[in-house]
C-alpha cells in the first residue's frame, strides 16, 4: 500500500490560532465569529476526503450560530472583559466525539445496529463548551464501542493517519485527533478509557488531557448515557484535545465547571516539583526514539531548574494489560461476545471472525479478535492483579503527596501500520495504567519519527491537572508542538 497524496495545504492563517487567541479576537471585534467558523467548516469539508474522521456535521447551524454572535457582538451590549469571565470562548469552532452526543447529530458508538441513531440532547461536556460560548460543527470516527486504538467502524469506515495513510489514527479519539491535526478543528472533546485520549493525541501531534478521576462529568456517553450506569464510570474520563497547550487550562475550567480541586490558577514552580521518568514497561520495550525523549525530557527540567530526575521502577507494571483486564472485569464491563450478539443470546465467534476478514461482519476485526482473546475468569491471577492495581494506587499516592511529575512515553512506538496494530493491543498499558489508579495525564508531542508523530506523558497526583498541564507549556518550548501534516501556505 502507498502513501496517498497530502492534505491540501493549510491556507488561511485563521487556522493557525489556537482557540485562545481567536476567542480574544472575536470579542474584541478583530475578527468576525462567521469568517473563524466558515474558515473551519471549509477546512474540514477540504481535509475529510483525506482522513475520514467526521461521522457528521452541522455546518449550516454552525454558520448560522455564527452569524448571531457577530450581530451580538454588533450590538455592544457587553464589554470584551464581560464576555471573556461570562462565555471565555465565544464564537471558537469545536469538535466533539461521536461517542457523547451532539444534538441532532449522529450518535453510535460506532454500532452497525445504531448507524441511523442521533443524539437526542447534549452530553455535559458539549453543553459546557456551548455555554461557554463555543460552537459545535463535527462529531467525528471512533472504533466500535470506543474499545480499540485504532478508529474504525462499520457505520463509518477507517479514520486515516494524516502523516502517513498506512498507519493507524490511534484510538479511540481518533477521528478528533486527525480532524484537529489536519487544522479542521482548533479544539476538541475526547473520552479516554485506558488511552484513548493520549493515544490518538501522540499519533496525531497534537495536546490531549486525561483529567483526574471524578472530575469531568460523563454523562451523555452512549450507551451509557447517565454515568451510573456506566460500569467503568470511575475508569473513563471525558478530557479536552487541542493543538496549542495554552487552550489547556481554559478548556479544563470550563469542562470541571472551576472545580476549585484542581488549582487550576495555581503557577507551578519546577525548582520546587520533583521529577521521576519511566522509559518503559517490563515485557514491553519502548523504541529508542522514544526512550531518547524521555531522556531529553528529563534532562531539560535538570538543566533549567536544577532539579534530580529519579528514574521509577514499579513491579506491578510486569503484570501489564492484565490489569486493565481484570478491573473491566470487576466493574461488570459486558464480554465482547455479548457486545457482538447484541447482548442478546450467543455468537459463533470463529464464524464471525472469518467474516470479519472476508469484509462480511458487522462488527470490525479488532472487536471480532479481543472477544476471542479476552480474559473472563475469576482465577488467582484475577484477584492477584486486582491487588496489584491496589497497590500501585497506594505507591502513587506516597509519591504524589509532595508535588511532583512522572514523564512516561505516551506509547511504547509510533504509529504501526493498519492490521499490525491488532496483536500489540496490550502496548495500550503504557497510558491504561493512570486510568486504573485515576491520576491525570498530558500528552506533550514530541516529534516525528519516519514522519510520523509521537509523544510522550506527564502525570501526577490526583487533582493535580494543573502540574501536568505546566509540565506540556514546559515541554512546548523544548519539543516545539504540533507538527503540521502537510505544508503551511499562508499569505
């Protein structure tokens, strides 16, 4: 398989300002809210052939909704300051996945059986973002059921890398990764449920945020639409994707509603912040180029703050994806052979995966392959690495207890190719870990590697965001940020 052609090149320098800076200029009247918004719906509409990563879109509305801003703002009728502590980001374009709904849009979960489904209402966080000001345009590509790293489904088809088409999006936001690293969107909303966030973030070059346990709200997470009911509730976190880390820390006020836990206002002083790295995981190495960033990581915050970077060894992570397994296990996550029966009676699963590969399934391989390969007993090792994750929650909580930062690569290499993703499923550890024991964790880009992107994570205690967010505006300045997939032409 050859790589396709380029995106078209980036145009417009609309799309070269992080929400932040465009918010600023919409209220204060510098730049009209239809001419940002019809910069992104064009942008999207442009890239989507290349990438496929919007499932659905309002483009018309988001005009519309525009168009109404402009003629508020006309009307005088707040101060810029008003506007800015009332909606802070007022007229900013966003993208949401299609996993928390969007009013009217499609809503599947990346089911066959849901492809005709549309949200009914706003899930929280898309709410939040529209009082805040902002404008839904897309919902984008997940994999089936949000449990892949890949973004595939049937309703949808295959999400594509934009750095290299033969290479995996990441997942399960990966539609939101490859929409916002391609300049069709500024800012965006993920879900990460073991990666899920930081995974497509890496691959894709761009800033994703794992918030602390229990601080984002859920709700509106399909088919789990009421967090109670979700049984991996405490699990999965709803977080904030971006391409510039100084949109990080707004986004997080506005999603946690300034839950004053966070400290988001605090100024995180590095002279005074201790500094551990991991370089990778027993039973699965990490690349040299990753293990390389690491070190150039570690070494920065040496030589700027004078600090000692500790190198952190943990035995519990030999157990690896076992543990992810087992706690799904515990929380009552349904058996994959359920979710391909509809949850109703009993599936043929070597029928189905031969269908799956002979493109006759309406569930996608990697689904087909974990309902094979998935662990559902209750043995020894059950309950050995459910005291495993026990115990890594109690190490990280001694550790955490002074303010502090672990750099981790966000995964172990880059993007893989399409199909050779499906038996390294159990790299996904590497990010899974921090949704085990609940703390946050930033994605920071950290290059290319073949041309294709990678990045690694900082993580630290929890309700602690505020730390690991300074860490990425930290690493910004050593790593340089996005990396564009195509070529820039503006004017």
């Amino acid at each position: 398989m050859e790589k396709t052609k380029p995106l078209p090149p980036i145009d417009n320098s609309i799309l070269l300002l992080s929400a932040t800076n465009l918010a600023k200029k919409i209220r204060n009247r510098q730049l009209k809210c239809e001419d940002v918004v019809r910069a992104y719906v064009d942008r999207a509409k442009a890239v989507q052939p290349f990438i496929n990563a919007v499932t659905d879109a309002r483009y018309e509305e988001a005009m519309e909704d525009a168009r109404k801003i402009d003629r508020f703002l006309a009307r005088g009728e707040k101060t810029p300051e008003q506007i800015e502590k009332d909606t802070p980001l007022l007229g900013v374009p966003f993208t949401c996945k299609e996993v928390i709904g969007v009013k009217g849009l499609r809503q599947t979960a990346g089911l066959y059986k849901d492809k005709d489904r549309t949200a009914e209402k706003d899930g929280d966080a898309p709410a939040l973002y529209r009082s805040a000001g902002a404008i839904p345009v897309t919902v984008t590509n997940i994999p089936e059921l949000c449990l892949w790293w890949d973004s595939s489904s049937i309703p949808f088809g295959k999400t594509k890398n934009p750095y290299d088409n033969r290479k995996i999006p990441g997942g399960s936001s990966g539609g939101e990764g490859t929409l916002i690293t391609s300049a069709g969107a500024v800012i965006g909303i993920g879900t990460d449920l073991g990666g899920s966030i930081r995974i497509p973030s890496a691959f894709n070059s761009i800033y994703g945020h794992k918030p602390s346990c229990g601080i984002v709200s859920n709700r509106g997470y399909y088919p789990w639409i009421e967090p109670e009911k979700m049984p991996f509730d405490y699990i999965n976190t709803t977080g904030p994707m971006c391409r510039y880390p100084e949109d990080l820390t707004l986004l997080m006020k506005i999603l946690s509603e300034n839950n004053p836990k966070l400290q988001l206002q605090s100024q995180v002083d590095f002279k005074q912040v201790k500094i551990y790295f991991i370089e990778e995981f027993p039973g699965i190495p990490a690349e040299p180029v990753l293990k390389k960033a690491i070190s150039k990581a570690t070494k920065h915050f040496e030589e700027q703050y004078g600090v000692k970077a500790l190198p952190l060894k943990l035995k519990e992570l030999k157990y690896g994806f076992d543990l992810l397994e087992a706690k799904f296990l515990e929380t009552g996550l349904p058996p994959f052979k359920l979710v391909l029966a509809d949850e109703q009676g009993k599936v043929n699963v070597g029928l189905e995966l031969l269908k799956s590969i002979l493109g006759m399934s309406n569930h996608t391989l990697p689904c087909v392959y974990y309902s094979i390969t998935e662990k559902r007993d209750k043995d020894q090792h059950y309950y050995d690495c459910l005291k495993q994750v026990d115990s890594l929650k109690q190490k990280f909580k001694d550790i955490f207890k002074e303010d502090a930062i672990l750099l981790v690569p966000t995964h172990p290499e880059p993007p893989p190719f399409t199909i050779l993703d499906i038996p390294k499923f159990r790299n996904v550890i590497y990010t899974a870990v921090f949704n085990l024991v609940g703390l946050p964790s930033t994605n920071i880009p950290a290059g290319l590697h073949d041309g294709v992107p990678f990045g690694v994570q900082a993580v630290s205690g929890h309700c602690k965001d505020h730390i690991t967010i300074a860490a990425a505006l930290e690493l910004h300045k050593l790593f340089g940020g996005w990396k564009s997939p195509c070529s820039i032409d503006v004017k």
